[in-house]
C-alpha cells in the first residue's frame, strides 16, 4: 500500500516521513530496507499489544492468553485499573 | 455535603475537561502544597473556588511529615513526594477519602484502609448529586478518554461506558 492510500487522518505526511528515514538511515547506519521491515515489526507488535489489551478488558480474551501476550506485570495492572474503575462507578453512585 | 484531599490527578484532568463543577459536591477539598505547586503548571486553581462554590484549603507537608510518609508506604518507584504529601494530609486530617487518579496512590492508599476515588467516580458522584444529567455524564466520561491527559488506556472507555451505563440503569 502507498502512502496517499492511507486515510488522510493516520498518515505521516510524506516529507516528514522521507526525514526520518533520511535520519534513521544516516544516524543508524542501516538500509532503508532493514529500517522499514523493523518499523513494520515495532507497528504490528504495537497494534497487537493494543488489541489484544482491548479483548482482554472486553473480556474477549481468557486471561491466560493475556498474560501469553502481555506478562504477568501488564494483566496485572489491566486487572487493577478494572477493579478500581467498578470501585468509582459504585462508589460515586453511592456516596 | 463532605470532604476530601485530593491529589494533581482529578484537578487536573477535570480542568482539562471543563467539569470542575462537579467538585461542588463537596464542601471542602484540601490539597497539599507540593501538589498545588504541581497543579499550578496546567492549571489556574486560584478559579477554584469561584468555579465550584467548594472551599479549597492549601496544606503545607514539611519534609519530616513527609519522611514518616515514605516510611508508611516503603520504597516505590512509581510514587513521588506529591503523591506523599497527599498520603500524609489525609491521615492528618482524618479525611478517608482521597481524589486521585494515580494507580500507586491508590494501591498506597487502600493499604492504608482510606478510600480512594477517581475522576470517574467524582462525576459519577457529581451526576447522582444532580450537578449532571446523565447525557451529562456520558458527554463527560467520553471527554475524560479523549480529550484530557488522564493515565487510563483508552481501552478502557467503552469498558467505564458500559459500566455506566449500568449503574445508570440500576439506581
């Protein structure tokens, strides 16, 4: 997919996108090709850490899998946020 | 009509969102110096008052308040002398709930046996107060994850909406 066929919202203009990987080539030595597969790599595990954070918390997701995904650390703060999230809903109705 | 201490976290993200307002549910809110200095960089808390008919009391915490602090809670690298400063003025002041939308702070305080609340539980509290509507609310709620700087991940807004709406149909 080219660049000018990504909705207009989410795409890096293309100047400030041909800089950085003018910089990226320059100041890391590597091809443009290895700097490109890498960016693929570090969007995907990105987009995947957010969408499988979003099934766990829509509880789409058994929390085995999350863990598999995320560690231990992340599930447990995901937990945490939840539970103190269902504590304010109660609570300020309540109070 | 209550009390509470409150920390950076909801003064901060309920100025972001235009709904200080929803404070006046309380009489009196108090705030530690070190987080009114924190607040003052994003916000001008001296409209406080003014905004939420709600009395806003500045507290200093001096540094051995805020040693006994520090040796109540342990070592934590995700908390700071704000966050402290908070601990220390509510068990001063004997005022169990704290406003804070800080996960370590709330862990730190649960701990403590005090009751912690968070932006969304203040609006929640500020819509069975009557000082919101519940298309109020739900505008608000959305504001919060879009439009201010709260730590929450964005993947939990349709969670809190759901819930929400919940709690909207169960009281």
């Amino acid at each position: 997919m080219s660049i000018a066929a990504i909705a207009p919202e989410i795409q890096m203009s293309a100047a400030p996108l041909s800089r950085a990987i003018s910089f990226l080539v320059e100041y890391t030595r590597q091809d443009e090709a290895t700097i490109l597969a890498n960016a693929l790599r570090s969007g995907l595990e990105l987009l995947y850490h957010q969408a499988v954070e979003q099934a766990y918390v829509d509880e789409q997701l058994p929390q085995a899998e999350a863990v598999a995904a995320l560690g231990s650390a992340r599930v447990a703060e995901l937990d945490y946020a939840k539970q103190a999230l269902l504590a304010d809903i109660e609570r300020g109705l309540r109070l | 009509m209550s009390a509470a201490v409150c920390d950076s976290g909801p003064l901060t993200h309920l100025w972001q969102i235009q709904q200080w307002p929803a404070f006046a549910v309380f009489s009196e809110v108090h705030v530690a110096n070190q987080v009114a200095v924190e607040v003052r960089n994003h916000v001008d808390l001296d409209q406080f008052m003014t905004m939420t008919s709600c009395q806003l009391a500045l507290h200093p915490v001096d540094q051995a308040a805020l040693e006994k602090g520090w040796n109540l809670v342990g070592s934590s690298d995700q908390l700071q002398d704000a966050d402290i400063a908070t601990l220390v003025l509510a068990l001063h002041l004997m005022l169990p709930l704290v406003l804070t939308d800080d996960l370590a702070l709330r862990r730190a305080l649960e701990e403590l046996g005090m009751m912690p609340m968070g932006s969304v539980g203040l609006l929640l509290r500020a819509c069975a107060a009557a000082l919101l509507t519940a298309e109020q609310l739900r505008q608000a709620i959305d504001d919060l994850f879009v439009h201010s700087t709260l730590y929450l991940s964005p993947v939990f807004r349709s969670f809190v909406q759901r819930e929400v709406e919940k709690a909207l149909r169960h009281r």
